[in-house]
C-alpha cells in the first residue's frame, strides 16, 4: 500500500471491504483494469476496459459459497448437511441453515465486500475520461451498478457509498435502504433509454433494455420490504407499484421472449429464447453447480454436498416438467445423471447401478430425508438444473421469472383472474399434461415462484416478500425476525463510523 492515492488500495479500505492484509490482496482482483491516481470527481481511468472488468465480476455469483450460499442455504429449499466431516467447515454451512450466523460469518463478510468493490468499479466507470464512457457505456455502467447495490440493499438493508473523487481522509456515507431504493430506481430509469434492445437468443451477457426492465420490476415488486419502517415488516403492497412490476414485465414480453418447450434447455449450452442476462462464462461457468450436489461416485465426481428438502420436493406434481427426468431416455451426455431432482437409485451410463464406495458398494440411493449434521453419504434429494454434460453460463434473468413476477402483481393488486391466467399460461408450457389450476392466492403463488426458479438464487427474496422467512422449517427452528437482514461484518464497522449494525446482532 505505497501510495493512498490508488482507489484499488485505499478507498476500499476506508470503505472497510478489507482488513490491511486483503487490501493487498485485491490486487489481484484488479489485474484487468490498472489503479491510476484519482483527480477531483473523476477518474483517469479506461472506460472500456473498466466495463469489460465489471462485467467479469458478474462471475461471482456462480460460485457455491459467498453470495449464492447467502439466497439459497438459507432458504427452504435447499440444505448444506455435514456427512461426517465432510462438509462441516467449521459450521459456516450449518449456521446458515439455522439462522445462527453472526457479524463474523466468512460468507456475509466476502459477499458484502464483493459486492460494495463492484459498485465502486461501477463508479469509476462512470467517472472514466480516457477515454469516457460513451451513453451506451454509461447506461450499461448504471444498470451493473444498480444490480450490485439491489443485492446490498436486499441483504443488508444499507450501502455505503463513496464517489471517486472522494480522499481516503473521507469516511464513506451511507445509504438507508429507502435511499439505496431510490438510487437504484434513478439508476435504472435513466439507463434505460441508452440500453440496446436484446433480441431472443442474442448475446445476454451485456446489460439491455429487458434486462433493466426485469430488474425495475424486481425493485416494484419488493418495494413495500425496501421502504418498510420495520425490515421484517408487516409490508404494505400498492397498487401504484404493482402496476410498474406489471409495465416492465410487459415490456420484456414484448420485446419477443417466449418459454423454452424443454425446460432443462434453458440451461443448456446456446441460444433460447428464455434468457435475459447472463454472466459472460469466463471462469465463472456453473460447473460448481453440478460438482456441488453429485455423489463422489457418479459420473462426473461430485463433491457430495447440498440437497433440497422432502418438503419443498413434494410441492412438484408428476407430469410437472420441472420436476425432472431421467437423461438415459435421451441419450445425453453423462445420461447416467438425469436432470432436476435426482431421487432413488442412481444409474451408470449402461444402466447398471451407480456403487456407493462409501457404504460397501452397495446401490446408490438418493432418499428424501436429510438431517443438517450425521447425514449419510446417499441422504438427500439432489439437484440438476445446470446438466453436468450441457451447462453453459449462468442465468441472472430469464422469462419464467418475468412471468411469475406479473402474476404475482397482479394477485397483490386485486386481480385474481389475471394473476391465474399468468400462472396457467407459463404452467401450459411447464406442465402441459396436467389440468389448469382453478384458482391462486399468495401461498399457491409462493409455491409456483419456487418450482419454477428453485435453486436460482431468489428462494430467500421470495420467502421475506411472502412473509414465511420467520415459520420453521427442516432444522431451522428459529423465528427471529432480525434474520431478515444480514449483520455488517465487523470490520466494516471498524473502519467505517457511518456504519450502524443491524438490530439483533
């Protein structure tokens, strides 16, 4: 740290992302994008390259702990059990499941200076004069810092924020969760006007007109939690707001999206016309996403992780698509793994039982009850969205969503018959050999958001928007409220006297 001048070394630390010894370390981070000196309220930085950089920081949602482990292990639907010592880790898994965590969590501390790096490169992008970010330039910086702070706001409930012309002598102020909202908000309206128009099957790895839309409407949709005077609520949903979820949902629609047929090619390698926004695919495919729920002994080796609940995995009907099938019908690659939820005995290629190595080569069998901690190596319901032998990048935003998040609006605004026209249009596709449903309220619609994005990243959004964040479930008996939010991690605290932690931590 020889000259405090260099944004990647010092305002981060002020920022409290990084104690002194990871202040070093995020060289390594920045590698792509050279630190120059910061003059006034600009940055002689290279617009270009910045952006491509952000865009590469997109990569760290794919990996299994960090951000995603702070949507999904969290939730109902999925559990990280420790088999033995595998898996134990010190309980970082575990305490998540439980609501246990606490200001230290190594998880909540990585993610929250994950994310508030990427908003601050987001700045300089901004801010860039060699060259300058052309409109369209800026306008993808603005929907990629909107996209980072919507995750700040949504797990912690307040950003710090810091301009790059801004000295190290200055301790960053900090948005409340009503003002982040608002930042967001302005962030998204005015890109999106400079935002290209993504067509079906396009590049979705760059920010676009559908791609701000959907996230506006994510915004509409969780405003009443946003700007609640308690996080935990009660939450008071308008109606002026549900009609805006409904407007951008309606605008990605019409730019041409429709439902992918095959509901496991969405996540395949290629173009469908399902998909908003992507990561780029460099170094962040979701092969973590197979590797972290396959068996050691299927094919590829898995690392024997995480598994989703017997009672999420009974909301599926048979005949539901989305509930999987078996990939030795259809001769995919590595058919011996079938795709969705992966249950009872597991095949080889050639048909033959997959040997569980860890219990005398006896038949692998996936069972549906899985305790947190003495779980046994063939306990839990596996998960196969991203096929081991397909996957390709990972999916931000996609139709399917768009979709139940208009449904979803127009239920909170009074319109039943629209909501249930929604929902039975998309399950039409989902789940063609079934009958319509004949009515929808919010715990049917709950139901429907999960079969359709489970293990996406939203399970824990929708659980506080939906108001069952705080009922027990599986090994996670607690009720506490405070959960809602994430504790800042005391080092944000220590550098950082604008920062007030939580309540309940």
């Amino acid at each position: 740290m020889k000259n405090l001048k260099f944004f990647a070394l010092s305002s981060v630390c002020v920022l409290g992302l990084m104690t002194f010894q990871a202040c070093t370390d995020l060289e390594n981070e920045l590698t792509d994008s050279t630190p120059t000196p910061v003059s006034g309220g600009t940055f002689e930085g290279n617009a270009n390259d910045l952006l491509v950089s952000a865009y590469n920081d997109m990569n760290t949602f794919t990996d299994q702990a960090g951000i995603y482990s702070l949507t999904e292990h969290v939730s109902d639907e999925m559990i990280p059990p420790t088999r033995g010592t595998d898996w134990g880790d010190n309980g970082v898994w575990r305490t998540l499941h439980a609501h246990s965590w606490d200001a230290t969590h190594q998880f909540v501390s990585n993610s929250w200076n994950a994310l508030n790096l990427r908003i601050f490169k987001c700045n300089q992008v901004l801010a860039s004069t060699n060259p300058a970010p052309t409109a369209q330039q800026a306008a993808e910086a603005k929907f990629l810092r909107a996209f980072y702070m919507f995750h700040v706001m949504d797990f912690w409930g307040k950003v710090p924020f810091r301009n790059v012309g801004e000295g190290v002598d200055v301790n960053p102020k900090v948005l409340t969760r009503a003002e982040a909202y608002a930042f967001v908000e302005k962030d998204l309206t005015e890109a999106l006007p400079d935002l290209p128009v993504l067509s079906p099957g396009g590049d979705a790895a760059k920010a676009s007109k559908a791609a701000a839309n959907t996230l506006l409407a994510k915004l509409y949709l969780n405003k009443a939690v946003y700007t609640a005077a308690n996080p935990a609520g009660p939450y008071a949903f308008d109606n002026a707001d549900m009609a805006k979820v409904i407007q951008h949902c309606d605008a990605v629609i019409a730019d041409g999206f429709t439902l992918d047929p095959d509901y496991f090619h969405i996540f395949k390698a290629g173009a469908t016309s399902e998909i908003i926004l992507t990561n780029n695919g460099n170094g962040g495919t979701p092969q973590n996403r197979v590797h972290m729920t396959l068996h050691y002994d299927q094919n590829p080796s898995g690392w024997n992780g995480f598994t989703t609940l017997a009672d999420f995995y009974n909301k599926f009907e048979d005949g539901d698509l989305r509930k999987g099938r078996d990939g030795a019908k259809d001769g995919t690659p590595f058919q011996g793994v079938g795709y969705g939820f992966l249950v009872g005995t597991q095949f080889n290629d050639d048909g033959t039982p997959v040997k569980n190595s860890r219990d005398g080569n006896k038949p692998l069998v996936f069972t549906p009850d899985v305790p947190l901690a003495g779980a046994n190596t063939s306990q839990g319901i596996r998960v196969m969205k991203y096929h081991a032998g397909e996957y390709d990048k990972y999916i931000f935003f996609r139709l399917g969503d768009v979709m139940t998040m208009k449904a979803e609006a127009q239920l909170r605004s009074g319109d039943a018959p629209g909501a249930l026209a929604t929902v039975n249009a998309l399950r039409a596709v989902r789940a063609p050999s079934l009958a319509p449903l004949g009515s929808i309220d919010l715990a049917g619609m709950l139901d429907e958001r999960g079969r359709e994005l489970y293990w996406e990243g939203w399970r824990r959004n929708d659980q506080i928007r939906f108001g069952t964040w705080s009922t027990p479930w599986s090994n996670k008996t607690s009720t506490d409220p405070s959960r809602v939010l994430y504790p800042i991690p005391q080092q944000a605290l220590d550098s950082n006297p604008n920062l007030r932690q939580n309540d309940g931590y």
